[in-house]
C-alpha cells in the first residue's frame, strides 16, 4: 500500500462524507427553517387536534343534600351536508347501501323528528354552501339518543358535546334555583346570583393524533386549566318545600287566584325552609311559565300587607308600655279622626274590645286609636327594626325592598293604615321574617336562603349572615303570639286553625291591592301569617293568595293549616296543648 | 480500553530500537491486535443492534400502551356517562312527585293528626286519629301541580321489580307474626327521656 494512495482515498471519502453532509444540512435548514410554518400548519392541521376541556358546573342541593340542579352532558347532532351521500354497511356479513334517505329515517326514528325535516335540513344548508360541511341536526340529546343515533355508524353523522344543566326535582325551588340558557349562560335565580360558587371555566387542551385518531403519547398539552364550580347548599328542605307548592297551588287553583305564595322560616336560626310560588317554574321547562312567574313572587312582589301588620303594631305597644292585652279600647265600625282620616272596619263587631279583641276581631279602628300613643316616627323606627322597607339579606335576583316612606311623608290617611297594614308595601318574606322576630322573642335574624358553598378544594365557606336586631322586648314578643293564639283559637276561623295535639299562632290579613291606577281593585290579597308551635314558636309559616274567589282569609287558611300539620310532622314537633292562652277579648 | 490491555506486551519488548519496536509489533504479532478489533466490533455492533431493538420494542410498548390507555380512557368515559345518566334518572324517581304518586297509588294518604307513642312509658302523645281519605293530595284533578317535565318519561303505572318485592314482603311479614320490628321512622327519632 502505497501512501499516495491512501491519501488520495482518505481525501475522496472525507469529500463525500462532507458532500453528503452539506446535503443534509441543506435539507434540514430548509425544512426546520425555511419551509417550517407551512409544514407545522400542514401536519398540526393533520395529526393535533385543539379541543374543550369542560368545567363540570357545580350542583345546586337542599339542607340534606337533595340534588335540585346539576351539571349534565348533553350532545348536540351535527352532519357535513357535502358528504351526505349513499354509504355501505355490513348487515349480517352481507354490504348493504344505505342512502341518504334512508339513514334520514333511521336518525328520525330516534331523535323524534320526521325523515323529511332532516333531509330538508341538509339541502338547505347545500343551497346556501354547495360545500357546506357543517350543520346542526338536532341540539341537546340526552346520552340514549346519542348512544343509539352513535351506533348507526352513518359516516357524515357528526356530535358534538354540550354541557347542560338538569333539574331532577323538577319546579321543586323553580323558582328560586332559576335556570340558564342553553349556552350555560346564567339567566336566573340562584343560578346567577350564586354563579360566583356554582360557575365553572372550560379549559383547553392539545394533544397529537395518529392516523387512526388515537393519541400520541407525551403529546398532551393542557394550555388551560378547567376549573369545576362549588356546590351550593340551601336552607331548603326539599320536601317541605314540594309539599307546599303543591298544597299552594291546589289551593290556588281551587281559589281561581291569580298566584300565591307560601313560606316557611325556621324560628331560631332564620332559614327559609320552604318558598313556595304560584305559579311555579320548571326549570326544565321554562317556557311552561309565563315570564312573569319565573322568578320568586315571594322576594320580588311587594304588596299591601293588610291586618297581619296588627300584629307588628301590637308588638310596638306592648314593648313601648303603651298598651297590654287586656287595655280597653271602644271601637265603633266606623271612625273619623281629629285630622279627617276616615275608615271603617270589615265587619260590624262588640265595640268593647281589649287589645287581644282587637286582634281577634281584626278591628282597623281599635288598633288606630291604641296606636295613635305612639308617634309615627317611633313607629316607623319599629317598622325599620321589623326589616320593612329594606330588602333582605338574601338579596335574591330582582328582590323588592317593598316601598316604605319616612314618617314625615304619611299624609292623615296613612298616618293610620300603617298601623294595619295599607300605605305601605312589603314582600312576603319581609313579613315572614317580621314574624320572626316575635316568634323569636322578639329577636330578628335576617333570613337566609343560602346556607353556604362547598369550594371544589372541598372547603365549605358558610354563607355570610347579617346581624340579629332586637325589634321588641321578650315579654311584648310572648304577649302578641298569646294574642295571635287566641286569634287562632277563638276568632271566626278557630275551626280551620285547629290541629289536634298543638296551640297554634296567627293572624289573618284580607289587604286592597292597587288596581294600578292609584285606586284599589274590589280583590283582595288574603294572608294569614303564624306560628308553631304557639308554646315554643319553632316555625312561621306565612301563606297568601290573590283574587280568591272566597274574598277572605278562609280561602287561605286550609293552606296554612295544612303547611302546619305537615312541618310539625316533618320535623317531629312533641304534641303539647299545655299551658295555653285564653285572653279576654271584650269587656 | 486497548491501549491498556496491549501496555505490557510492549514493555516487554521494550529492548529493540525505536524504529524497530514501531515496525516488529505489526509484523510479529498481527494476529493479537487483529482479534480484538474483529471482537469490538462484534460487541460494538451487537450493542447497536441491541439499543435499536430495545428502541423498536419499547416504542411499540409505548405505542401499544397508546391504544391500551385510549380503549381504557374511552370505556372509563363511557362508564361514567352510564353512570351519572343512572344516578340522574334515580333522582328523578325520588323525586317529591314522583314518591307521592307512588305512595297513593298504593293507597297511602297524609294524615293530619300526628301522633306518637312514646317507648319509655308508652305513653301516647297528640291525638291519634284514622288518615281521612281527603289526605290524598294527588288525587283527581289535582295529579300533581309541582311540574317536573322529566317524569313524562317514567310512566306512572309501572312498579319496578325491587317496589313490588318490597309490597309483598310487608305483606306477609304483617300476616305471618304479630311481632313486626318498628321500622325506623318517628318513634326512633321521637324525643324522649331515658328512664330505667
């Protein structure tokens, strides 16, 4: 071996080795530089697939943790139009071809819709786009109808996900829970005003995809995080609350009135145990209800309370020293004050009543003259204690603060009618929670509605509660429920409000509404509003209903009879009928 | 590696001059350095052939592993589907409404006049009274007034398998003994004092 040769070779290798080298340098700039956008567009269109990671929106439960809203998948059903044409499938081994037409009837036998109306779909979108790849068949199947239309196996079927929400107790809390729009979007009740616990973000994520679809490992990019929503917990007891929408509307339809509310509040602690309004929603089923009986009546319509304001006033008379159960007060029918207000009462009675007369009787003059001792500015300070003219601490979507003016604003008229209930207005739970405070001696704690939130972390942040006040003293707060016993157990309706075992608690209330035109209508609003039981008040129920055919509170008082029974049952209340109070009503 | 292993053959042949020593190995001795070279290269290519096979059957691992996970991830998403639908339609059937049409379909009504036993001293508190037939609160034109659209599907007359079973057990556990356990219910539940 001669070493010229060597070398000579040495150099011809090292010149095709470098040669092959350029080569490839060439090509690899040019592919990881020059060309490299148009291919990462090209293979990413390809092989990477961006999709939804969907935030799991959180569930809406009862005090028990009875599920009345939740998070649910459902799917949308989508085609690409250009490739709707005949395609093959094997049946028992054997090709058949299925042609538009006929894979129509198929998908129409299960989403419900005829086989036109899916043909129809399609070329309407070809009209329009002759290329038209993309159209909705039908939206939001449950997981059945997708798993069936699924297993057709029609090649230019297409489904898309869609979360829902579903509410498996139906108008149970309808109208408090409310509902969202089939974008998710909150549009109701609790939904959106507790969307800051419940509401979830959708996240996103992409990953690389062979040829048959299935992912490449170690390609899964989360870009973003979804994040899923609390769980909301109520202070209702799902039960009471369906027992009494269902009781309320019975009533009402019987009634022929226009709506009705019905609530039940528990007495120590101030949670609303059951909201019930007429109509109710299906939050299923929204466009079952008119518009305007999709939210709560009971927070969002403020009305006249009528004669169970007697009760409140009642309660300012005994704190205030100015009056007791057994005052006497000579109340005629009729009366016309010193300054030219003039009423009358519903119905002609002894005009030799004591106060516990007064409200048995239900006398508008009796109460008027007792309370003409207290200076309207002292009462409407009571009124602001009771929680009139101030919305609640729920604060509920739409909620009424009621309209209450300061003192100095009553003209000789309302100077009176405050004290029974007219020229001013308050929602129905603003009474029941008035009640409340008598029921509680005479301590009110502000309602609450939401009991708190469980954070997906699994911490449980109790909603916020507002402050108690102390509206009346403990023994005027006794002395008007002893008076309201004897309401219950003496006054015209005693045998509606009998339940056998238990001392019942109440006052009616027949109110003028305004028939809009700064007049009132010939209907009434009738109310009754007490408490169980009377020895130990645990519960205030408050039931009222608008245009009664009956025109009085005994079109109402099967209602709160009923709501009685059935929470004193529910909660497993001790039967007790001692000690119960019998007030001397005329003197 | 085999400049170490040849270090002391050329020590011993350290005697020879320079040039001899650099020319004698290769003619003296091919065959020692020849074998090592044919045996490295057996390893060397070996261990190549070994990494790309490993290579081959761990991306294959991989990849199979790929289909294994995707056939597991979809079924587990379908279980779960399967699941949530089970549990949603099972709230939908304890549903208020729909337990109480069951209840008064099987002849059950409210009562409005609760009472107890109480076990301590057996006393009976409340004032029992026989369940009134106005107690039904479903009946006639009042079939429930609390709307809920997703019961249209769960017809009203059929009883599943377990609520049958469940009817004639009571059914005959009532007719055979007299000593019927209390179910749990209110007077478990009832308030009442300890006494011995």
């Amino acid at each position: 071996m001669k070493p010229v040769i060597t070398r000579r070779r040495i150099v011809i290798t090292m010149f095709v080795v470098l040669a092959l080298i350029a080569l490839f340098v060439v090509r690899l700039v040019d592919i990881q530089v020059v060309r490299a956008a148009a291919l990462n567009e090209q293979s990413s269109g390809k092989m990477s697939s961006p999709s939804t990671v969907y935030g799991v929106r959180g569930d809406i439960s009862d005090r028990n943790g009875i599920i009345l809203a939740q998070a649910q998948m459902r799917y949308n059903v989508t085609a690409s139009p250009r490739n709707a044409k005949d395609f093959e499938r094997t049946v028992d081994g054997k090709k058949v071809t299925v042609t538009p037409a006929q894979a129509a009837s198929e998908i129409g036998r299960i989403t419900g819709q005829f086989p036109n109306e899916i043909i129809d779909i399609l070329n309407r979108a070809l009209q329009e786009n002759a290329e038209s790849d993309f159209v909705y068949i039908t939206k939001g199947v449950e997981l059945a109808t997708y798993r069936a239309l699924d297993a057709l196996d029609i090649p230019w079927l297409y489904f898309e996900s869609a979360p829902s929400r579903v509410y498996p107790n139906g108008a149970v809390a309808g109208n408090l829970i409310g509902y969202v729009g089939s974008d998710g979007k909150p549009l109701a009740g609790l939904e959106q005003t507790a969307n800051e616990c419940v509401g979830s973000t959708d996240g996103q994520q992409t990953y690389e995809r062979g040829a048959d679809g299935i992912m490449i490992p170690g390609s899964n990019v989360v870009s973003k995080q979804a994040v899923n929503g609390g769980k909301l917990k109520l202070t209702i007891d799902a039960d009471l609350q369906w027992y009494s929408q269902q009781v309320l509307a019975k009533q009402v339809k019987d009634q022929r009135g226009s709506w009705g509310i019905a609530v039940i509040l528990e007495v120590k602690t101030g949670k609303l145990i059951s909201v019930a309004d007429y109509p109710s929603v299906d939050p299923n089923n929204v466009d079952g209800t008119a518009d305007r009986f999709r939210g709560s009546l009971a927070f969002s319509a403020p009305y006249e309370p009528g004669s169970t304001m007697k009760s409140l006033t009642s309660g300012m008379l005994l704190d205030a020293g100015k009056a007791s159960a057994s005052s006497r007060v000579n109340a005629p029918y009729e009366i016309t004050f010193p300054n030219g207000a003039n009423f009358h009462d519903s119905g002609h009675h002894n005009p030799h009543l004591t106060l516990a007369g007064v409200m048995v009787e239900s006398s508008n003059v009796g109460i008027s003259k007792l309370a003409d001792s207290l200076s309207p500015s002292v009462r409407y300070d009571y009124m602001t204690k009771y929680g009139l003219g101030s919305a609640t601490n729920v604060n509920f979507l739409g909620e009424s603060e009621g309209i209450l003016r300061p003192s100095r604003e009553w003209d000789n008229q309302t100077h009176y009618t405050t004290m029974f209930g007219q020229g001013f207005t308050a929602t129905a739970v603003q009474m029941a929670s008035a009640y409340q405070a008598i029921a509680n001696g005479g301590v009110r704690i502000p309602v609450t509605l939401v009991d708190g939130c469980t954070k997906p972390n699994g911490d449980y942040v109790p909603a916020k509660t507002g402050d108690s006040v102390k509206v009346i003293s403990p023994e005027a707060a006794r002395g008007v429920v002893d008076m309201m016993e004897n309401v219950a157990s003496q006054g015209w309706l005693r045998d509606k409000f009998k339940i056998p075992g238990y001392r019942v608690a109440a006052k009616t209330g027949t109110a003028q509404q305004s028939n809009g035109q700064g007049g009132y209508s010939k209907s009434y609003i009738v109310t009754i509003a007490g408490m169980v039981p009377a020895g130990d008040p645990k519960y205030v129920i408050l039931t009222t209903i608008a245009d009664a055919s009956l025109n009085s509170t005994a079109a109402v008082a099967p209602v709160f009879h009923d709501l009685a029974v059935q929470v004193l049952k529910h909660y497993r209340i001790q039967p007790s009928t001692s000690g119960a109070s019998r007030l001397r009503l005329y003197y | 590696m085999s400049a170490l292993l040849s270090a002391p053959a050329l020590r011993r042949e350290a005697k020879p001059t320079r040039a001899q020593a650099w020319l004698r190995p290769l003619q003296a001795k091919p065959g020692a350095k020849r074998r090592p070279k044919v045996f490295y290269a057996t390893v060397t290519v070996a261990v190549v052939a070994a990494i790309i096979l490993a290579q081959i059957v761990l991306s294959v691992a991989v990849s199979s592993g790929a289909y294994e996970i995707a056939t597991l991830q979809k079924s587990s998403k379908e279980l779960s589907r399967t699941y949530t639908s089970m549990s949603q339609e099972l709230e939908q059937m304890s549903s208020p409404q729909h337990v109480a049409a069951r209840a008064e379909s099987f002849g059950m009504v409210s009562s409005n006049s609760p009472a107890y036993l109480r076990l301590s001293d057996g006393k009976v508190l409340g004032v029992p009274h026989r369940a009134a037939d106005s107690g039904a609160l479903l009946r006639g034109s009042h079939a429930s007034l609390v709307q809920n659209i997703l019961l249209t599907d769960i017809p009203a007359g059929s009883v599943p398998a377990a609520v049958k079973m469940g009817r004639t057990g009571v059914a005959s556990t009532a007719a055979g003994s007299s000593n019927v356990a209390l179910p749990g219910g209110p007077l478990q539940t009832m308030p009442s004092p300890r006494t011995r």
